[in-house]
C-alpha cells in the first residue's frame, strides 16, 4: 500500500526538519605541547570545507561557517585572510548546522595563512608547500583532513603531501568513548634529525632547505629519487610476465603481464578483463596515480593494492599484503612513509595516497562526535 500525497508530504517535511535541524556544536580542544621559547609563538588557524553541493567555505572564529567569495582576496597576491588567532583557551567550538565534506584545519605559527579565491568561480585553493612563489611558503604549517556527515566524523592527519609539525588526533564520542590518538607524537627537531639518519640519501633531497617542512616523495622528485624504484619496477614486471600476480581484496583476482606492460587480472567466473594499462613510474607510484587510478572501479582498486604493495617492496610477496610486519624491509621502498610508520602512533601513518590499504592510515571514524582533540608542538 503506498502513502497518500498528503503523507508523502509529511513525511518530506520530517526529513527536511531533520536534515537541517542544527546538531550540538563540534568542541575542538588544541593542544600546544610545545616547549622552551618556542611556546609563544602565536598559533593560527584556517578552517575549509564543502557544503553537500561542493560550495566551498570557509570557518569564522565564530565557528560558523560561510561562502568563499573573490571579493575576499584582500590579502598579499590577492589572497583571502581566513586565518584567526587560535583561542587562548584552546577551546574552538564548531557549529554543526549542515554537512561538511573535504575539510581541513590547518594550524600554522607565527603567521596566518593567506588562501587563493578563484575570481571566476570563487573556488579555493589550498596552499602549495611545493610551490616557492606561494605566500605560504615559508610559514611553518601543518593540517588535518576530515568530514562532518550524516552525524559521523571521518578524519585522519597526513604527510601524503609533507610533513611540517607533529600532529595527534582524537576523537570522542558522545558515550565518552575516544577513538584514537594517531598521528605523530614527538618533537619537531627530533624527527627532522631522525628523518636524515633514517632514510636512504636520495630521500633527503625532500628536506627543504631553510627546514621549515619535508615535502613528500611525489611533489619533490628529483635526481635519483625520481628512479629510485626503477629497478624494482622493471623486476615485478618481468616476474609477472611468467608468473601468476594473485590480489585477494576480497575476491580472488589473478593477473599476468602482456607485451606492451598492462597487467590484465581476471576473476573466477567472470569473464571481464581487468586491467592496470601500463608499469608505471617511479614518481607515480610515489602518487598512486597515472595507470594506478584509472580505469573502471575494480581496476581502480586493484591499481590501489598494486600501489601499495609497490610503495612497501611487497609485490613480489602479495599473499602477506595484510601483514605489516612485512613491509618495507627490502631496498629500494618507500623510505619517507616507513619513516613515518616508524614513528606514527601504533605504527599508523598516510605516507602516500593508498597507504589505507589494509587500515595502514591514521584514519578515524566516529559516530555522533562531540570532541576532537588536537596535540601539536613546534619545537
């Protein structure tokens, strides 16, 4: 029996009262750990996200959130000023009335932040720590990412990108329970010196020259960093063109390699042909991108396995891909993400774009958040 139009409308009604009905404001507790003078340095923040129809925003100190504009761009190169001095009492509240996708929260010392606005479409553009002419360059900043949904929080911190400052994260919900602390929790200066002692030559290339951040494999590749995995590339390839790749992802997918360097995967019973285009290069798999992420889902995902398996040496090994014990134990690998596995919280890190392939990442999710906790420090 189907509802009468009148009750369609009803029920309409209370679905749009509880899609913006406004949830409790979200508590962010920041907490600077920062010791020595280093601990009066001022501390910003700059808020960003997404309403659900991909509007960009941005926070107030309010906590309230609203429409990046082009008008806005009043700062230095036409740049909007989002950043607001962090709250003396460490306390940030967030208001909840709608969903937020793609957010970020950067937290940066010494200096704001300045944010370019496209004057055309009023897109932002998140700070480029690769780009020297960026006015953010030499501010010493660091984020996390996260998503405030249907009542959930999705969120992680990242050196997919760089790294700039420890950050850890936690997340209460509103039974009290915590989830996490992931992240990095350890001095600034102690990790830069232990990043030069622990990873092999050409990753120190990544350590930019006045120390404000490492920059990560893919957005600084140069010299032999930009072939380190070559030779184990060419390796895997020539090893699958006679010898059976086997992913379990869940299903069972067998692969092999052709001439031209596709390697095409099949499923039991289904006679489509999955397949990973091209061996890619040493900066692309740093990525993940390039004949990693193409193709139809499957091959996407297959492409994130093949990915990560890469970036931790283990393809020649697939069948411990859940094993992380296994991982990054033979040259050439990845050596800036098992660094920060290393030294992550749990052994927890996003080193590079798939590293949540088998729940690697500092991924957290909670339902029905009420706090988020921050730790940093800068010396």
């Amino acid at each position: 029996m189907h509802p009468s139009p009148l009750a369609r409308a009803g029920f309409a009604l209370l679905a749009a009262c509880t899609l913006f009905a406004a949830a409790p404001p979200l508590r962010f507790v920041l907490e600077n750990r920062t010791q020595g003078p280093s601990a009066t340095v001022p501390v910003y923040l700059t808020i960003t996200g997404q309403d659900a129809s991909g509007r960009p925003l941005r926070m107030a100190p309010d906590g309230t959130f609203h429409p990046c504009r082009p008008g806005d761009a009043a700062g230095p190169g036409g740049r909007a000023p989002y950043s607001f001095p962090a709250p003396t009492n460490g306390i940030l509240t967030m208001d909840r009335t709608g969903d937020l996708v793609g957010g970020r929260l950067y937290l940066s010392f010494g200096s704001p932040l300045f944010l370019r606005v496209d004057p055309a479409t009023g897109g932002l553009v998140q700070p480029d720590p690769a780009n020297p002419g960026d006015p953010n360059c030499c501010v010493l900043f660091d984020w996390i990412e996260f998503t405030l949904a249907g009542g959930s929080f999705n969120g992680n911190t990242t050196c997919v990108d760089m790294f700039g400052l420890p950050i850890t994260l936690a997340v209460r919900d509103g039974h009290g329970a915590e989830v996490g602390p992931v992240g990095l929790d350890a001095r600034r200066s102690d990790l830069m010196a232990a990043f030069r002692t622990e990873t092999a030559a050409p990753f120190h290339t990544l350590v930019q020259p006045d120390g404000m951040r490492i920059l990560a494999p893919g957005h600084a590749p140069t010299g032999a960093l930009a072939t380190w995995l070559d030779p184990y590339l060419t390796a895997m390839w020539a090893r699958y063109r006679t010898t059976p790749l086997v992913l379990t992802p869940g299903d069972t997918y067998v692969g092999h390699g052709e001439p031209g360097g596709a390697l095409v995967f099949n499923r039991a019973g289904d006679p489509t042909r999955h397949v990973i285009r091209a061996r890619p290069t040493t900066v692309e798999t740093y990525r993940c991108d390039g004949p990693l992420a193409e193709g139809t889902p499957i091959e996407r995902m297959l492409g994130a396995q093949v990915a990560a398996l890469l970036n931790r040496h283990l393809l020649e090994r697939p069948d411990l891909w859940r094993s992380a014990a296994a991982y990054y134990l033979t040259s050439p690998t990845n050596d800036y993400a098992r660094f920060w596995h290393r030294h992550g919280l749990g052994g927890k890190a996003y080193g590079f774009p798939y590293d949540d392939v088998n729940d690697q990442s500092t991924f957290i999710h909670v339902d029905d958040p009420t706090e988020i906790r921050l730790g940093f420090r800068i010396d």
